[in-house]
C-alpha cells in the first residue's frame, strides 16, 4: 500500500512539472511572438499547466483501484 501511494506521488509530480513546464515554454512562445513580451501569457501558460497537473493528481489519488501501465495476463490451463 505505502509503494503504490509513493509511485502515485511520483507519477503526480512528474506529470505537474511536465505540465508546467509545457504551459511556461508556450506562454513565452505567445509573449514574445504576439504579446509584445508582456508578462501575463507566462504567469497563464504556466497558471493552467499547473491546473491541469492538479486536478490530474486529485483524479489519481481518488481513484484507488486503477492500475497505470499494467498488463494482466490470463494463462490458459487446460483442464483433462
């Protein structure tokens, strides 16, 4: 229970960062190209990267039951 609440904490701060930094790198991409290098599209771009890694975190840890990335195999016995 306490590794499965770990790797939920990491995939929670991995995806945030990458988010987060996803929204900065395209909040400076709009500033400089069309808002004349103003400081409102970072602070936004990055406001909603945030946003959007936070209610990512709370939809995981809400969900107690859902496996990330697992495959369940189901062998076959043969029974004679």
């Amino acid at each position: 229970m306490a590794n499965e609440h770990g790797q939920k904490w990491d995939r929670c701060l991995a995806d945030s960062a990458v988010k987060i930094a996803t929204g900065l790198g395209v909040g400076i991409v709009f500033s400089v190209l069309f808002f004349k290098r103003r400081t409102w599209p970072v602070a936004f771009g990055s406001g909603v990267g945030l946003g959007m890694g936070y209610s990512n975190c709370q939809q995981d840890f809400k969900s107690p039951y859902q496996l990330h990335g697992h495959r369940v195999k189901v062998s076959k016995s043969h029974t004679s």
